[in-house]
C-alpha cells in the first residue's frame, strides 16, 4: 500500500507523470546507453549527465529522497561486482596505495570509477522512470514496445505477490524471535537455512495453487491486445529533447 500511495503521490506531479510510459522508457533507457557507451575517464561528462537527470527530477515534481532511496538499495549489488577492479593491473602500472598490503592500481581505480559512475547512472535513470510511472502504466509501457509476454507476466506476479511473501518471512520471523533465538553462532545459521527452505517451498505451492485457480477461470496464457494510445507533442518533444541533451552533454564536455 505504501508503494502505491508513492506511485500515486509521485506521478500525479509535473510533466513526467503526464508523459506515455512507451516515450520515458525509450528515453531514460538511451540515457543509460549513451553513459555506458561514454569513454573512461570522462568525469566532467558523467557529471553532465548526473546534473542532467537530477534537472529532469526537480523540475517534474519527484522527491529527491525517493530516488535516492531507491538507488541506495541498488548500489550494494554494484560495490560487489566493481569493489576488486583496483587490485587488479599489469606489471608497469603505477601502484597508487595498499589495502591489507594488496597493491591498489591507478588505472584500476579509474576503471572503478568509470564503472561506478555508469552504473550509478542507469540505476538513477531506471530510478527516476519508476517512482514517476505507476506499475500498470510501466507494463502497459513495455507491452506497447513489444517485451516478451513471459517477461511482463512474471514482472508482474513478482510485484504482486513479494509483499504476501514479505509478510510470510516476518511472521516466521516473529515466531522464531518469541522462541529467544539469538544467532550469534555458527551452527545457528542451520535455522536461517531452515526458513529460506520453507519460505522457497511456500512460494512454490502458492504458485501452483495461483497457476490452478487461473486455469480453472479460464486463463489461456493469451493477453488482451494492446492499444497504442497517440502520443502527444510534448511525448515527441521529450523523447527528442532528453537524449539530444545527453549527446550535446557528451561531445561538449569532450570538447
């Protein structure tokens, strides 16, 4: 419920909210591709962009706190694929520090940071299109720009059944808690296991048992067809507007 009240809250603002979820998806999605496409070493360009989605941000009416929230909860996953990229250089490298006596290299910090700043930058991009579109617009949006059926089913299951889950996961966790357990030993690490086992297991039985009620109503794996609403002039002027900002961005900060 809160989600939806964010969703709701967030894209009822500015004209972000206004635009067809075909258009921002298609947008946003080229300014992940240019700044993933942009050479190494380029700062003053990813700061360009940077700067440029946070305009986007402001001027639409989205609350800063959510995305970042949102981003937060991603770049965890990103430290944990890019984090070892210093230790690793040729033999003529220069050794910029040690960490645990493990040389760091100069050109691997600056490939950390190039990676950094570009997956910072999609995940910013995929932020922003999220909080400003609801759920049902944003599938609408990619069923219009032909995404596989199975994907856009799945997606949707998932959104609508990890809070079930969620609630599931906090109840046996409450359970476990009243029976004073404290897992500050290793051999307790066996009940964690115990519960993600049961908490896989009740997952797995509820989707058969969704899988059967749909059959049973007649579900045929056929989805109604999708109808293209027109796109209006400022759907056409963002769409043009964004990526051409982000490629002026690019060759003049280059420049």
């Amino acid at each position: 419920m809160e989600g939806s009240a964010l969703l709701k809250s967030t894209s009822a603002r500015g004209y972000l909210g206004r635009l067809d979820a075909r258009i921002k998806i298609i947008s946003f999605f080229m300014i992940a591709v240019i700044s993933g496409t942009t050479p190494a070493k380029a700062y003053p360009t990813f700061a360009g962009y940077f700067g440029l989605l946070v305009l986007i941000s402001l001027t639409s009416g989205l609350k800063l706190t959510h995305i970042i929230k949102r981003v937060a909860l991603a770049l965890p996953f990103m430290l944990v694929l890019v984090i070892s990229l210093p230790f690793f250089g040729q033999s003529g490298d220069q050794v910029a520090g040690r960490i645990f006596g493990l040389p760091m290299y100069s050109e691997g910090l600056s490939t950390l940071f190039t990676a950094g700043a570009k997956a910072t930058l999609a995940i910013l991009a995929i932020s922003i299109l999220t909080v400003s579109t609801p759920f049902d617009r944003l599938m609408e949006g990619f069923k219009g720009l032909g995404a596989p059926k199975v994907f856009l089913a799945t997606v949707s299951f998932m959104q609508r059944y990890v809070h079930v889950l969620s609630d599931e996961a906090q109840r046996m966790k409450r359970a476990r808690d009243s029976r004073n357990f404290n897992p500050r030993w290793i051999w307790q690490t066996k009940t964690i296991g115990n519960m993600i086992g049961v908490i896989f297991l009740r997952s797995y039985e509820r989707g058969e048992r969704v899988y059967i009620s749909m059959l049973a109503r007649g579900y045929d794996g056929k989805e109604k067809p999708f109808e293209a609403a027109p796109l209006s002039p400022i759907d056409l002027i963002f769409v043009t507007t964004l990526p051409s900002l982000a490629i002026a961005i690019r060759f003049f900060a280059k420049a």
